[in-house]
C-alpha cells in the first residue's frame, strides 16, 4: 500500500502516513455515498442538523488536539490555529441555526385558488476538494453546507495535511450513518481520480489552474461545479486615509497565516502624499514579526506549508530583485537559519506591472507596494489582475469609498477595515477567482437543486 508523508514544515520531521487510496477505494467510497443519499435526504433537515451537532460538539471537544495538529502540519502558529477554530465553530453554529430558514420551501405567489412554491432540494454526491491552507475551516466551508442540504460527501483534502484529514473523518464517521461523510487521500491524480466517478456535483478550493481542469471535467459530465480558486487581492490607501488603522489592517492582511489566504491583501497601492509613511509604517511591523516554530505560543510568523511552497516563494521574489524592485524590509530565505520552510516578511517597492510579485498569486509573507496619483490610477492598478476575489479600500471619504468599491472588479470588497468574512456573506470571486458562493443563504442555494411547484388549492 503506498504512503502519503506528512511533514512538519516547521523542522521538517516526518509526522505520520496515511494510506493513499487506490482506484478501488476510491470507486466504493463514491458508491457508498451514492447509495446513503436518499436515506439522508429523507432524515429532514431538523434530523440532519442534530446529528451533525453532535459531531461537531466532537470536535469542539478535541480542539487542542486538532489545532495543535493543524501548527504542526500545515505551520500556522498555535495563537492562530486557536481562534481560527473558533471562527470555524462560529460558522458551523451559523448553518445550523439558519439551515431551515434558507432551506425551507419558500412561496412565490399564493391567492385564493393556487399556490406557488420554491423547493431546495439535495443535488446528490458532491465531491468536495479542498487545500491545506486552513485545515479545519476549509472542510467546514466546502462540505458542511452541503450536508445540511442533503447532499452526501466524498472529499479529498490537500496531500500536505493528511493527518488533518483523517482527524476530521474519524471524528465525523462517529457519529453520522455510514457512507455519508467519506474522505479519499492523495496528491491531485486521487483528485482526479474522484471526479471521474458516478458524481453529481464539483465543489473546489484552490488554484485557478485545478479549477478550470476541473470545471472543463464538470462540463463533460454536465453537473454543476462551484469554484473558490486564488486571488491576488488590491489594498488602496488614499490621501487623508487613517493610517495607523490602514496600516494595522494591511499587515494583518498580508501576514495571516504567513500570507497563505486567498483572499489576503497581495498588493498595496498608497498614494503618492503617504506614500514613503505607509512603507515605513509597514516596514517596521514587517521587521517586529517573530518568527519561529508554529508551536511556540510566542510565535507570529510560522513556516510556509512546504519546500516547494518556499522555492516558488524564492523564485518570485528573487524575479522582482533582478527586474528592480527595492526590498525595504526580509527579502530572504530562513530556511538554513531556522531549519524549517520559513521566509522573511518581506516588503517591496519600485514595482512594475512585469514582476511575478505583481502579476502572480503570491502565497507567502512578501507585500509589494506602488504609488498613484490619481483615483482612476489607483482603481486600473487594482484591476490588473487576472483575479478578483477579495479588496480593500481605505479613506475617510465616502463618496469616493462608494465608487471606487463599485470600480474594483472583486467578489468583496472591505472599507476601512470592516471584514466581509462573515457566515452570513457570500464568499466568492470574479475572473479566475472562480464562481459560486460560499455561505450565508447563497452558499446553501448554490448546493441544491430549485424546484418551483405550482398547485391549486
């Protein structure tokens, strides 16, 4: 049987191994799910959402064991695991206490001789696949919706955290009938592999690239595909801007995670009036970060996820060093220093629109900043980008908060620090960051089939 290694990033200590699955695994976990939907579906959603909340006071129970599993294996520091558990749960409470409100069926047009109704109902198996870059929250965002729905699971989460994986599946095949909730494990063939199978539906987080594979793999099945992919979101600070606010948020922005967030801010673009303060600003708290072993409490700067994962990080800095951009602040490898997958909070000006900085998803804890003039520059320089998921604008002027949010081609947009990630909102993008959306009633909508049923009375 072949192994998948987890590796500590940290120090580079193998963790564990996990069992890759094999075609015939793969194929009887597809079936299984297949053949428990009914019955699950047939459960209601009342019944549904009391065994998941048993399985879910499950895991709230193993909280440290699974955060400090998810420092260990992935690299976001222990303080952060923490409260991204937290977070997690809070969405997870929010399906459960909303799931009969947005799923219940909703009337369209009644008068005295007929009545029209809205139906939501289970589109059947859904294979979900999801990254490593938030362990714990990315299955709850791709799956558990879709089970509150009705909808069975097969899911292949990222070959970086297998062990993740299994923790999350153990837990989940406690407590709900079997053939519900199933996991696969494997690099990207098992993922491919997967969606090959008798599936009714594509649920991806993760690089554009995978996700037009795959939306090119929906298409010939003709099932629906919902896709959260990358992001290079834009920061714009203008003149009059509070800067001690705008800079805090920035930096959070940028360094969550070690800057492994989709929608994380990826580039700044400061007018030119504040330019050289927000560059300082943002280099000193760049510069303060402590950095070390994801497991030490004291730690806010944590390993990348893996080798590779660093090497590209190398790479696209290094490409901005030769085309001229001006490192202020990190620039730098740590991996021979510390041991472990680590990089330098980096800060960089003198950008052009060539750079890999500029034009690529950049997944580490680099932030590249240009200068603009007028609002119209500012609005072009956050547009070009292949990507639109997330943005943030920042200014004391309303008005132009208003037009600059509507200008920017994103699927959200923050002002002044005000976070739009909310169980409650719509989580998703435009461009190659993807379609669909997560949460909130739209993130249960985009999970079932709509049926309108028209009757006399």
């Amino acid at each position: 049987m072949k192994k998948l290694q987890s590796i500590n990033p940290s120090n580079y200590q193998v963790l564990g191994t996990v069992d890759v699955s094999m075609v015939q695994e793969i194929e009887n976990k597809v079936k299984l799910a297949k053949s428990s939907q009914k019955k699950w579906a047939e459960l209601g959603i009342a019944k549904r959402v009391a065994l998941l909340k048993t399985a879910f006071e499950d895991l709230k129970n193993k909280k440290v064991d699974l955060t400090l599993l998810e420092s260990r294996e992935m690299g976001m520091p222990l303080s952060e695991t923490l409260v991204d558990f937290d977070s997690t749960l809070n969405y997870a409470n929010w399906y459960f206490d909303n799931a009969e409100k947005y799923l219940s069926p909703e009337t369209t047009f009644e008068n005295d001789k007929e009545i029209h109704q809205v139906f939501y109902e289970p589109i059947g198996v859904s294979a979900v696949i999801i990254p490593w870059n938030f362990p714990f929250a990315n299955f709850v965002w791709g799956a558990l919706q879709s089970l509150i729905a009705g909808n069975t699971i097969v899911l292949k989460h990222s070959e970086e955290v297998p062990l993740c994986g299994k923790f999350i599946e153990d837990i989940l095949a406690r407590h709900l009938p079997k053939g519900v909730f199933n996991e696969v494990y494997g690099d990207g063939q098992v993922g491919k592999l997967l969606v090959q199978q008798d599936i009714n539906m594509i649920a991806f987080t993760g690089s554009t690239k995978t996700g037009k594979f795959l939306y090119e793999t929906a298409g010939k099945k003709f099932i629906k595909a919902v896709m959260e992919l990358g992001g290079s979101a834009p920061g714009i600070i203008f003149d009059g801007a509070d800067l001690d606010l705008a800079v805090g948020n920035v930096c959070f922005n940028r360094l969550l995670n070690q800057g492994q967030c989709c929608d994380g801010l990826k580039r700044l673009i400061v007018h030119e009036s504040v330019f050289d303060e927000v560059v300082k600003k943002a280099a000193s708290t760049f510069s303060a970060k402590k950095i070390g072993d994801a497991e030490d409490k004291e730690t806010e700067i944590g390993p990348l996820v893996a080798k590779r994962q660093l090497d590209l990080l190398i790479s696209q800095v290094e490409d901005a060093k030769q085309k001229g951009a001006k490192v202020i602040t990190g620039g730098n490898s740590l991996e021979e220093k510390l041991g472990g997958v680590f990089f330098e909070p980096t800060v960089l000006t003198d950008i052009t629109n060539d750079m890999q900085i500029w034009k690529e998803e950049v997944f580490g804890p680099v932030l590249p900043i240009v200068k603009f003039k007028t609002e119209q520059e500012a609005i072009e320089y956050a547009n070009q980008t292949v990507y639109g998921l997330g943005s943030y604008v920042f200014t004391k002027d309303r008005e132009r908060a208003e037009r600059v949010s509507k200008a920017i081609e994103s699927g959200m947009v923050s002002v002044n620090g005000t976070n739009y990630i909310m169980p409650f909102n719509p989580f998703g993008g435009y461009k190659n960051s993807g379609f669909g959306r997560e949460h909130g009633r739209y993130g249960f909508h985009e999970v079932t089939q709509i049926k309108i049923i028209a009757k006399n009375k």
